[in-house]
C-alpha cells in the first residue's frame, strides 16, 4: 500500500513519475524491507524450509510479472486504478478481521510446498 500512496501522493503534489521517482520508490522499499528483516530476524533463522517455501511463493510471481510487466506498469500509471485498488485492499483486510475466525497471529504455520505456490 505504500507504493500505492506514494504514487497517488506525486500524483497530487505534480511530481512527474520520471525515473528517479520510480527508482526513489524502490529504494524506500527496500528500507521497509529491511526493517523488517531486523525486527524478526529471529524468526527467519528458525527454518529453512521457510525459504524453500518461499522461493516456490516467489517463482509464480516472477514469471507472472514478466509475462505482465507492461500491464502492470501501465496500471500503476493510473492513479484511479491504483486508489480503488488500495481501497478494495482495505475492505478486504476489514472483511476479513471481522468475519474471519482466529485473527490473532500464533506465529509461523505448517505450509506445504503447494499452498506457497497458490
């Protein structure tokens, strides 16, 4: 969602999406990224197959953000289908706290090989 704000927030203030916008955007990413990592590093080394899972998790990604790229790029340039898209995220979260059962995090959950890919 932060992109999401960040592109909407340019887009207010008249801050063309040159590439050093894009290239800002991902480096403040990164910083978040990495915030995390230092906050639960701990957990990361608990497992290892956490990062064979994940790496099953990320493959369909990669392979659908090739396969998109210029779709993809041409919907984060509209700044309507970005603000519905933050929005219909937030119902989603709603939803889903109020109406899910069990909405407190136990920590880490068995995931099989499958349900990382899906």
């Amino acid at each position: 969602s932060s992109t999401g704000h960040m592109i909407i927030g340019s887009t207010i203030m008249g801050i063309a999406q040159d590439e050093f916008v894009k290239v800002f955007t991902v480096a403040i990413q990164f910083g978040a990224i990495l915030s995390v990592l230092v906050l639960y590093w701990k957990r990361f080394l608990q497992s290892f197959d956490f990062y064979v899972k994940l790496l099953y998790a990320f493959i369909p990604a990669v392979i659908a953000g090739l396969l998109f790229k210029d779709y993809i790029d041409l919907l984060l340039e509209n700044v309507l289908v970005v603000g519905v898209m933050l929005l219909l995220g937030g119902v989603v979260f709603l939803f889903i706290e109020r109406w899910v059962p069990g909405g407190t995090d136990t920590g880490p959950q068995p995931l099989t090989a499958k349900q990382a890919v899906i």
